[in-house]
C-alpha cells in the first residue's frame, strides 16, 4: 500500500520537477547575465521570477476563487434563512444548500484551489532545493544539471546559503535571515486575511459557519508557516515570503477596484467614484424603502343623498 501511493506521488511530483526546474533554470540563465552565476543574489532573483511566473499563471484560478468567495458572502443571509427554516433535519438543510449553491453557480471550495495547487509545486521546489542542498550535484532533481545543483547548495545571500535551514545552520546570517522571512511570511498571510474579513465582507457574513472558517484562517495560518518556516530552506522562503506579497498585492487591487457589494470597501470605491466626478454604482445588496400605498377613495355608498355625502355619512 505504501508502495503504491509512493508511486502515485512520485508521478505527481517528477513532471513538477521538471517544470520548476525549467523555469528556475531559464530566470538563473537571465539573471546570470547581469549577476555572478554563482551569486546567491542570482539564485534568489531566479526563484523570485519563478514564483511570479507561477502566480502569473494562477490568475485565472484567483478571479474564479474571488468571485466564489463574493457569492458566499452575499449568499449568507439565504444559507441563515435555510439554517433557520431546516435546523432539525440536517439532510434536507445539506440538500438545499448544494441546490442553492448549484443555482448560483458557487464553489464554497474554491477559495481553498489556489492554495491547494501550489502546494504540489511547494513541495517540488522544496524537494529540488534540499536534495540539492544535502547531496549537492547528486541530488539534481529535473533539468538541473550537476552544475546547478551544485551552484545551488553553495550559493551564499548576505552571509546565509540559499539551502540552509534555521534549525539546521550554526550560521548566525542564516538564523537572522531566515527567521526574518519566516516573521514577513506570517504578517503577510495575517494581514490579507484580515484585509479580506475587514474591508470585503459584508456584516451578514461575518458571522455563521463560514465567518467562523474564515476566523480560523486569521489566527492558525500564520501560526502553521512560523512553525513550520524555521524547517523550510531560505530559498523556499523567498519563495513562499513572495508569494504572500503576491496574493496581499493582488487582493489590494481587486479589493480596491471590484469590491464586494454590501462592504466596507464598496462604500469606500462609492466614495471615491463620488469625489473624482465618476459614475457611482448603487449598491445591489441595499433594501429600497417601499413607497407607501396611496389610501384608497371611500366611494359614496348608492342611493345616498348628497347631504349626507358632503358630510361624510354622518347624521
């Protein structure tokens, strides 16, 4: 049994060696031509343009992910009302949640994709960079070459080796460097959760099942990379540091640009369009105020003298 998921995890893994490898190869070669080829500074440039390139193609899979995530959150007032309606019987409320959710066309899994395809390559660069780092030209992993991999395990940034780790190097350069990304990667990860809670959420969702997931993210994420950052090599530090500055960057913009109805952000982006003379975009998620119902004439009543019309029926 363990043979077998090995081998399923070993023909998941061996085409991403090659693939990460590939690219780690051609920004090392372009940077190379500026920069010492065994420079650290080369290798680091080279696994940041790796990581851009990575998220550059994972673009489309984050605006599905964001606008699952908006549909979530305007679908939270109908998912209470179904909890409400369907609190004793569990199937029948999973039922009408799928049919609600099916109907919108909303992921609630969506928003979790991003993260779960990179962990794949995560794990391929990780597996790249120690194997280089503790066999050196013998732990080549795709298209890097026994040069490279020895380039690799002995390229130095300030001081601390792109392949050392915080809890495997007496290098003090290592330990200050390391711990520093492993500190930015964890306030990266916090801050753009929170930036999505506080600024793209709407109060209604900000409580129930999913405001309590999202809570959970706040806190356990940054507390999952602090502790297990100090066993991860510096380059996969760089690696993972930019890819947080990538997704608080990217979630900046879309937040600031195409907010979610019924937020924070959106009366911000109102606000703005108001200031700068653009058209404001009413919100779709606020209730209008229903006009009152004009009181229906009282018709007089037949054969009713007009005497008594004029004085309303009164004697």
């Amino acid at each position: 049994m363990i043979d077998f998921f090995a081998g399923i995890g070993s023909a998941i893994l061996t085409p991403l060696y090659y693939a990460v490898s590939a690219v780690l190869i051609a920004w090392h070669w372009l940077f190379a031509h500026i920069l010492p080829e065994d420079s650290g500074w080369t290798w680091a440039l080279a696994i940041v343009g790796l990581t851009v390139t990575i998220r550059a193609l994972l673009i489309p899979l984050f605006v599905k992910q964001i606008k699952s995530s908006r549909n979530m959150q305007l679908l939270q007032p109908k998912i209470k009302e179904l909890q409400k309606k369907y609190a004793h019987d569990r199937e029948r409320l999973t039922q009408e949640q799928m049919k609600l959710w099916k109907d919108t066309g909303t992921n609630p899994f969506a928003s979790c994709m991003p993260i779960l395809l990179q962990m794949p390559i995560f794990f391929a660069l990780f597996r790249t960079i120690d194997q280089a780092a503790k066999q050196g030209g013998d732990g080549a992993k795709g298209f890097l070459t026994f040069g490279h991999a020895e380039s690799l395990s002995q390229a130095t940034l300030l001081g601390a080796k792109i392949a050392d780790t915080f809890l495997k190097s007496e290098n003090i350069e290592t330990k200050i460097i390391t711990m520093a990304l492993v500190v930015i990667m964890s306030a990266t990860t916090f801050l753009t959760q929170r930036q999505l809670m506080m600024k793209n959420m709407p109060e209604g969702a900000l409580t129930g099942q999913y405001a309590q997931q999202q809570k959970m993210l706040l806190y356990i994420l940054p507390i999952v990379f602090a502790v297990g950052g100090v066993a991860f090599p510096l380059g996969v530090l760089i690696y993972w540091t930019t890819s947080n500055l990538w997704t608080m960057g990217q979630q900046f913009y879309v937040i600031r640009s195409n907010p979610a109805p019924g937020t924070p952000a959106f009366k911000s982006k109102q606000d703005r369009d108001l200031k700068h003379g653009k058209t404001v975009v009413e919100d779709p998620t606020l209730e209008t105020e229903p006009k009152p119902k004009p009181i229906p004439r009282q018709q007089p009543k037949k054969n009713q003298p007009r005497s008594q019309r004029k004085k309303g029926g009164k004697k």
